[in-house]
C-alpha cells in the first residue's frame, strides 16, 4: 500500500478526530520512542513508511509516517509540510498529532482512523477476474490439489496451487449426481463470478469435471470471525466489533448494489483474512439469489438462529433479509449471547417470529447505547424499517471513529468461548450421526 493511500485513509470522514487541534512545533534531537509506542506496519510508499502508533502516557491510537532523509532539501520539503500541517485544523483534513527530527529521520504523528486502517489493503493476491464455467477440463492439468483444509455438507477445501505462477489458492471440490445440484452449482460460480469486492471471496476458476465442481477461490487462512475473537491473543473491544461490522456492512452494502441477497449470512461465512489480523471475508454464496424486481422471491433455507421472520413465514424477501441476520450477528459478537436461540430449531423459530428479544444481561452493561440502538434498528420485524446496509454504515456507532469504547469485553469473552464451544460440539454431533446413517462405524474412544 502507498504511504499517500494510508495518508488519505487517515482523514476522518464525519467528525474532529481523537484529540482537540494542535498547535505542532517540530521537535530536534528528541527521541520520538520514549513517548511514543511504534505498532506495526500499516503501509509503505517511495518516501517513507508509516506504522500504527500509541502514545505511552495517554494510550492514544495514532499513525507514525516515518520518513528518512540525506539531503538539506529533502529536510527543507518535510519542515515545511509540517509547518502547513500544524496550521490546517478542520475536520475533513488529516490532523497533525506530533511531529519529531531525529537521527535524520522525520516522524509525523498524525490521526489515527483505526476503523479504515485496521483492515484496509484487502485486495486478493490476485486481480479480480471474470470467470468463465470450463466444461469437461481436468483442472489437476493446471492446478496441483495440496491437503485438505476442511470439509462441510456438501464438499470438501483443499489447499491448492497454481503450476504455471506458483499462486497458492484453495479448491472446493463438490461432487454431483443430480441435475437440481449442478444447477445450483453454475449459479453460485455465475454470482460470485461478477462479485468483485475486497470484502467478499474473489473466485479464480471453475471447472465441471467428470460430475464434479471444482472451484479455485482466493485462499483465506485466518479461520472463522468468532475463532478468531475469541484467540487468548485478542483483546475484544466495542471498537473491535465496530470494525467487523462496518467491514461486514460494506460487503453487503456491495452484494446489495449488484442486485444480489446472500441468504446466509452467519458468523460461519465471516473470514478473517489472517491469524492476527481484523480484516474480514464474506464467503458462501451457495444460498444466494439475484433480485429481480418482477418476481416474487421466496425461499425456506438458511440457519434458524440468523434466518429472518419473513424466511420462516415464506414470506417475500428482499435485500433487507440480510440486514436482520447482521443484527444478531452483531448482538453475538457485542455479548457473547444470541437473542433467539432455543432448545431446538422449532423453539428458536418461534422466537424469531415474536422478535422479542432483550438487552438485560452482564453482557451489555459495558456496551454503549450507540451499538444498542445499531442493532435495535436491524432487529426490526417489519424489515421496510430495517437500516439498509447503506444506511448501518452511516449509522453514528459505525461513522463516528470515537463512538466506541475500548474497553475490553471480559464479560462478553467469556459467554462467546461458551457459544463457540456449544457450535462445535453440535457440529461433530451430527457430523457422526450423518456418518452413521451412511452406515460408517464410528470409533467412540478416537472421537
């Protein structure tokens, strides 16, 4: 990434920043680490490199452009952008924090817009590509198919790479026997061949060989939203969540634009992009459907916990489905707790279909109104009066950069390890009863 395309995600959009406007006086000789934490990278361009930053007496998040310098009219160039910087107080230009000359390097301290910088430079290892379904191709030709990486209902993920560049990808290979199952296939390969977002999944290739689908996908390895948060590593903040769900949001808000509803949106189908990181993925296009205004699109599939009343009723759907199920992935993710869940599917429809639900738990007692109120405006059961993703990322709790605490959920931690563990065990259980049912003998003392 440029230093001048983080430079420019760094100015605030709506508010001030994170601290009152500065009158900055460059200082000399003085080492800019004894007051200042330096974080890791964020990006790097022709002059310099600038990295996340925290100041050590206030705990403030900010950005440090550090910029090396040999010559006197390179030094002359940095002195006076500075000098222009310190004078430019408005909300719409990035704030100068601080600013150091020493052992002939610049650092400029500079607002921090941590809700764009913590999960900016998402783009794919490669460029979005406009895929073409290949009909009776041996894809092993072109691609070697490494381990497996995982498996679900109806295909196995394996790791895989590409002979020709060397690019490392993943395959999904979906076997086939009925026309109905291939048909569903070629129309989420056609869906996600014209999805072309950094929020979303980018497709590489696809091939329908010897009655199996196999689909070459951008390769994601930081495992499951919710694995992640709750990694002994991450530190679990309103922030944080905030910065999931405008990343969620903005991949909806793109799905949406292309007349698209994706019908499955659970904690499940969120990626985050890396082990360490807060950069997120939207996956799973298999439920999907193109919206067409002159017919009536009703479907009765999806996970009852995130499935929205209008789902359950066989009612007609509309883009604001998937606004509701954003809600209670935003309520799991704020308080470890899901508000419709029941002792079965049955009981959690029928919660869904009350939409009664409640903030009056320990959970929320550290989150603040603003994120409330965000998911009160999703959970709406008359999904006309439901935020439309456009609308959530204008919303106060995820447009205003100082609008969530940071301070850490413990609480919420704690009860989102229980959830997590609830979810795996439930999936092994059926996983050995749909093995079982296979007729597969099942060694209880290796489960």
């Amino acid at each position: 990434m440029d230093v001048a395309r983080v430079w420019s995600l760094c100015k605030p959009r709506y508010l001030a920043p994170s601290f009152p406007f500065r009158e900055v006086q460059l200082k000399l000789d003085v080492d800019p680490k004894q007051q200042f934490e330096i974080l890791p990278e964020l990006g790097r361009g022709t002059f310099g490199t600038v990295f996340h930053c925290r100041e050590k007496a206030t705990g403030l998040e900010l950005a440090a452009k550090i910029i090396p310098y040999k010559k006197k009219k390179d030094r002359g160039d940095m002195v006076r952008e500075i000098d222009i910087m310190s004078c430019l107080h408005h909300p719409r230009l990035i704030q100068l924090y601080d600013a150091f000359d020493y052992e002939n390097k610049f650092y400029v301290i500079l607002e921090l817009d941590v809700p764009r910088l913590y999960y900016e430079n998402l783009a794919p290892s490669f460029p979005f590509r406009e895929v073409q379904l290949k009909l009776d191709v041996d894809p092993k030709q072109q691609f070697e198919i490494l381990p497996e990486l995982g498996r679900g209902t109806f295909g196995t993920v394996f790791h895989c790479r590409e002979k020709a560049t060397g690019l490392e990808l993943a395959a999904k290979i979906i076997p086939y026997k009925k026309k109905k199952d291939r048909g569903d296939m070629v129309r989420e390969i056609d869906i996600m061949s014209c999805l072309h977002h950094p929020r979303l999944i980018q497709l590489y290739d696809a091939f329908d060989y010897e009655n199996k689908f196999y689909v070459i996908l951008e390769l994601i390895q930081g495992g499951e939203l919710f694995e992640r948060v709750i990694d002994d590593d991450f530190v679990l903040t309103e922030k944080a969540c905030a910065v999931f769900m405008r990343q969620i949001c903005e991949g909806m808000e793109y799905i949406h634009s292309r007349s698209i509803i994706h019908l499955d949106m659970k904690p499940e189908n969120i990626l985050c992009l890396t082990k360490t990181g807060n950069r997120i993925k939207i996956i799973d296009f298999g439920f999907a459907r193109r919206y067409d205004p002159g017919k009536k699109l009703q479907v009765m599939f999806g996970t009852a916990e995130f499935a929205a009343p209008e789902v359950l009723n066989f009612d007609e759907i509309y883009f604001y489905t998937d606004m509701w199920s954003l809600g209670v992935i935003c309520y799991v993710l704020l308080s470890g707790l899901s508000p419709f869940v029941g002792s079965d599917d049955q009981a959690t429809m029928t919660n869904v279909l009350q939409g009664a639900y409640t903030f009056d738990y320990k959970s929320f007692d550290a989150v603040s109104d603003s994120a409330k109120d965000f998911v009160r405006k999703l959970l709406v059961r008359d999904g006309e009066r439901r935020l439309t993703a456009r609308k959530a990322l204008r919303h106060p709790w995820l447009a205003e950069t100082t609008a969530q605490s940071t301070t850490e959920l413990s609480v919420t931690k704690t009860k989102l390890k229980r959830y997590v563990i609830k979810k795996r065990w439930i999936k092994a259980v059926n996983t050995i009863i749909a093995l079982r049912r296979m007729g597969a003998r099942i060694d209880y003392d290796l489960v």
